[in-house]
C-alpha cells in the first residue's frame, strides 16, 4: 500500500514565523508532489507543486523535495492568521491518480 | 467559466437508499476524479475517468459507481447507501497536458 504520512497536529505558530510541515512517502517511484491548502468546510486548493529535488520558491511558499530520503516539505515565511488551514500533501507515481496524506492543521495566533 | 460544481451541497439519505452525486466542469478537461474525505483525514480516490467513456477504480471503489458519457459531465452513483458512506465528496478535474486538479466545492452526504 502506498502511504503519504503526516503529522496531523495541530502545529501551533505566532503570527510572523516560519512554519515547517513535513511529509514523507513510501512509494520510490513518484514523481509529483503537492501541497494543497484546504480551509474549514471548504474545498482543497494547490498552493504548490515540485518535480525535483532541492527548493521552489513561490511567495512566502518554499517546498522542498529530497527523493532519496523520501521526504517533501512545506515552508511558509512570515505566517499570517490567514494560513490558519489544513495542509495536505499528495504524491502521484507513475500513474494518473493522486495519494493524499490526512493533512496537518497549522493555527496562526496573532 | 464556473469551474466544478457539484450538486446537492448536502443530503440526508436512510440505509439503502440510492442517489447520485452530480459533477460538472465547464474547462473542457479530460481528467475527472472523485474523492471522499472522512472528518480529520485526507482524500481517498473512488473512481476516476481519464476521458468520456473511461473509468477506472480507485482506493476505495466498493459501493460506488461512475459513468462518463461526455466530457462535462462525471456522475457518481451509490446504490445501496450505508453509514460507512457517510462523508464529504469531492470531484476534482484537470487538464491532459497540466497535473493541479481543480475541485469542486464538495457534497456533505449523512447516512443514518
């Protein structure tokens, strides 16, 4: 079964900080991989994507990739009450469908 | 364009009943998905079409069906409803040549 692990929180972080969500992932052959933001009773919204190793930089978004440690990451520069969200990460192989993790819950206190 | 939408936003359903959940996008994409999502976990695939006429099973396909006569258009049918089917769907849909898929707003589906 091919898994996508995250710590579920809630990661608690003051307005202005970074904050740093983790992913992991079992399946050696993937290629894509996301990080979707999803607010309370509302529909999940890709905020980043990332094909190879190292860093992207979008914003105050950095994702992270290292394939050979099977590990993507998230960070968010200058956190505002606003990214108060679930995170969720997902992974596609070499197929057309997308393994999610069960997300992490990031509260932003003023 | 209005994207995805879905409809009904929410519905009550007794054990062994049946309904369908209406999905429709208007951005002319090949790729249509659905997803339940459980409180406090993320999506599990239920089927998944890659073009009219196409479908294949995703994680969690038992009790579920799908068909896709159009491009528009990625109905997903419960027959015989039970209280594991109690959760959010979504349906999601994206371009052949793009991986982001674009959701819908969700279905909140309570069966009792």
């Amino acid at each position: 079964q091919k898994e996508v692990e995250q710590n579920s929180g809630p990661l608690s972080v003051p307005e202005g900080a970074i904050a740093s969500l983790n992913c992991t992932y079992s399946d050696r052959v993937s290629q894509s991989f996301f990080w979707y933001r999803q607010y309370s009773g509302k529909s999940p919204e890709l905020i980043m994507s990332i094909y190879s190793n190292g860093d992207k930089e979008d914003g105050r978004f950095t994702a992270q990739l290292n394939k050979a440690s099977q590990y993507v990451s998230l960070l968010i520069r200058d956190s505002q009450p606003s990214d108060s969200a679930t995170y969720l990460c997902a992974v596609r192989g070499n197929t057309d469908k997308l393994i999610f993790g069960t997300g992490t819950r990031l509260q932003v206190f003023p | 364009n209005a994207g995805v939408t879905q409809t009904p936003k929410f519905r009550i359903l007794k054990i062994g009943q049946s309904m369908t959940l209406q999905c429709a996008q208007d951005m002319n994409h090949n790729y249509m998905y659905w997803y339940r999502q459980d409180p406090g976990m993320g999506l599990k695939l239920i089927y998944y079409s890659v073009g009219a006429g196409i479908t294949d099973k995703g994680e969690v396909p038992n009790g579920y069906n799908v068909s896709r006569s159009t491009t528009e258009d990625f109905p997903l049918r419960l027959e015989l409803a039970a209280p594991s089917q109690t959760s959010v769907y979504f349906c999601a849909s994206r371009r052949d040549s793009q991986e982001t898929q674009y959701f819908g707003p969700g279905t909140r589906l309570l069966v009792l």
